[in-house]
C-alpha cells in the first residue's frame, strides 16, 4: 500500500535575511512554490520519503517549503520548526570554524597535525597538513573509524598507527576522519570545546537558534524521526568525531541562514572573512573542484557533471588530486554544494552566489544523491531562468 504524501504545507517568509542584488529580483512566490512542488511531490513518492523540508533563497527572499511527516507513529508533521539530521553537511561548518580559527590567528592552515597532537611527531599523519585534512587528500584515510575507535586516546594510538595508501595532496579520499580531526585540532588551537565554540562562534553570529550538535530537552519534540530503508524508526547514535563530522540536526530556515551568509560573505567582519575563505579552490579532483569541504563548480554547469561529481563513486573511490598553484581565489560565478547523509536523513545544500540563489533540501529518510542533486538542480535552474 503506497503511503499518502500530503499535501504542502503553508510556505511561510522567516524574517531577518538581507536581500540581494538586483539580478534576483523579480521571482514570484507562487513560482517559488510551483518549482519546489514539482520536484519535491514525485521524489517523495518514488523514494517513499516521510517527511522532507525544502529551503530557498531566491528574489532576494527566504521561503520554506514543508511536505510530510516528521514522524509516523505518532503522527506529526512536519513544520518551520523539525529538526532534521544533516550528516556530512556538518563538516561545511566544521570547515568554517577552522577558517575562522586561521583568520583570528589560532592556526594556519599550513600547520602540521603534530603541532597540535604532539603524540604524533615523527608519524605520517603528524606530517599531514591541516589544508590536506579540510580538502580529502592527507593520502588515503578510510571514510569510516574502526567501530573499536571509541574514545581519543584510542584515536590517537589509531592515527599513530596510520599509513598513507597514496602521497599527501596527491589523491582525495572522501572521509568522515580526517575533518573529524581538523575539528578537533581547531577546538585545541582555541583552547575550547568544539560544541561550545561552535555555538558561541557560528552559531550564535549567524542567528541559528535551530542548529544543534545536543539537542537540548525542550526541543526534543520538534526533532524528526529519521527511516531506514525498510521504514524502522532511527536516529544517529554519536560517536567519536562525529559532532566534529556529521553531528548537526537543524531546520530549513536556520541553514538558509548559513547558505545566505555563503552567498555574500560580509569582508569587513573575521567571520565573513572565514567563510568566505571556505570557497578558495584548491586541488582539482576529477570534475570538482576541491575547496575547503565545499565542491564547487564553475557556474554554468551541467546536471551530468554536477551527478558525476556527487557520485558514489566520488565518496568511496580514490580520485587523482592536483593542486592548483597558486589557489584560486573564491568567486561568486561557481555552483557550492555539499551532500550528507545518516542512516535515516538525506540532505543536500547547494549555493550559486552570481544568482543569488541557494537551496537547501532535507528529508528522514536517505535517498539516492543522485535524486537530491537533480530535484535542487532543476529547481534552481527554473528560478534562475526566471531572472533572465
């Protein structure tokens, strides 16, 4: 018996985003609203997909975009306010509060491991750089921690222990590791806790007050089942370097408020300065281009080649890496994005900054990254040729 996908929800407007330039003026809400539907309702029905929340800044506006059930039993629904597991989305944030350690002077991106894990001198991972750690390629970590890896002492003996399958800055190797690290390293480099500074460094600047790595107890109602494959009912269970990873349950409109703050970084403020930062171009690896965790594109760019590049093949497979000397530098005529995924969340997140647009698509269930690329593609595509 195939599940009833509801109907849309209400779009509502969140408040307290600056709008953009003139270019992505002149999009109605109603083909918002059209666009979305049309490749949000078929997705959810081929994928049998509970619940999904889609988020867009176009026009220069916020909308958010309901569809389904936070949770089947009981029944709820899902509203501007269900909190959805966003896997390795996290590690843009993770990305970003290491950028920002750089700009205030806590760490260079140049540093060693080992100057901030003085355990691992004289190892190959104490010689891998903090820049190999944030771009996939300190020479072939695995995606996943050993199960027996639970604590960070057994991490350190586990990174002690490690030996590279390719040369450093040579070969990307997509893994949950190696930013793990970094954002454990960053925390050390200032001398905090990596949820708190997190919250008091990102978090709190950005204005997301629906962004959490603990959700606290008066939220837990708004925090969304997620669903396996066969429909049973789970959520993340942490482990080691997962805050730092994969860690983050959000709202649409809270990451609309991160995708924003992507799509026109403000230069006169350390933290615009960091994010910005985030999209400098730095290793070409097959047809991405390897920025500080954001993939980007060079603006247009094709559905093929934008699928080829979010492949499973890009995340379990080693890619040749070459360097780009000297780095590029960030522009606004690129296509950002970065998948995640838990065993019962799918997300996708995706900036165009030239078009003043960004979508953000999250649903409790994991589903082909291939769908979530098309669906934001097509959706973005359509509203760009509107503002033509």
């Amino acid at each position: 018996m195939k599940r009833r996908v509801p109907k849309l929800l209400p779009l509502f407007l969140f408040l307290g985003l600056s709008g953009v330039g003139a270019s992505a003026r002149g999009i109605s809400p109603a083909v918002v609203r059209r666009d979305v539907d049309a490749a949000i309702h078929p997705l959810m029905r081929q994928y049998a997909i509970p619940g999904m929340a889609v988020g867009i800044f176009a026009g220069g506006r916020p909308y958010v975009f309901n569809y389904g059930w936070a949770s089947l039993h009981p029944r709820r629904p899902v509203t501007g306010t269900t909190l959805f597991e966003i896997g390795s989305v996290t590690k843009t944030f993770t990305a970003t509060l290491t950028s920002y350690a750089e700009v205030t002077g806590h760490l260079s991106l140049s540093d060693p491991t080992s100057r901030y894990l003085p355990s691992l001198r004289g190892t190959p991972f104490g010689k891998v750089t903090l820049l190999e750690l944030g771009t996939h390629t300190p020479g072939g970590l695995p995606l996943q921690l050993p199960e027996t890896v639970q604590t960070n002492d057994e991490l350190l003996a586990y990174l002690h222990a490690w030996r590279p399958t390719c040369v450093p800055a040579t070969c990307r190797t997509y893994n949950n590791i190696g930013i793990g690290t970094l954002g454990l390293i960053t925390a050390r480099s200032m001398s905090g806790a990596f949820p708190e500074l997190v919250q008091s460094d990102l978090l709190q600047p950005l204005g997301m007050r629906s962004t959490f790595l603990m959700v606290p107890a008066s939220r837990k109602t708004d925090y969304a089942e997620g669903y396996t494959q066969d429909g049973k009912a789970i959520r993340m269970t942490p482990g080691e370097l997962s805050e730092e990873a994969y860690g983050i349950r959000t709202t649409a409109a809270d990451m609309l408020r991160f995708l924003r703050a992507n799509m026109d970084p403000d230069q006169r403020d350390p933290l615009g300065r960091a994010i910005a930062a985030t999209h400098t171009g730095y290793f070409r690896a097959g047809v991405l281009t390897q920025d500080l965790i954001w993939e980007q594109y060079s603006w247009p760019v094709s559905l093929p080649t934008l699928v080829q590049g979010n492949s499973a093949a890009m995340v379990f497979n080693p890619v040749p890496a070459k360097a780009i000397t000297p780095p590029e530098k960030p522009s606004s005529g690129v296509w950002l994005n970065k998948t995640g995924s838990t065993n019962g969340f799918g997300a996708y997140a995706a900036v165009l900054p030239s078009r003043g647009l960004a979508i953000v698509i999250l649903a409790n269930k994991s589903y082909p990254l291939d769908a979530r690329v098309t669906a934001a593609y097509r959706i973005l595509t359509s509203l760009s040729r509107q503002m033509d």
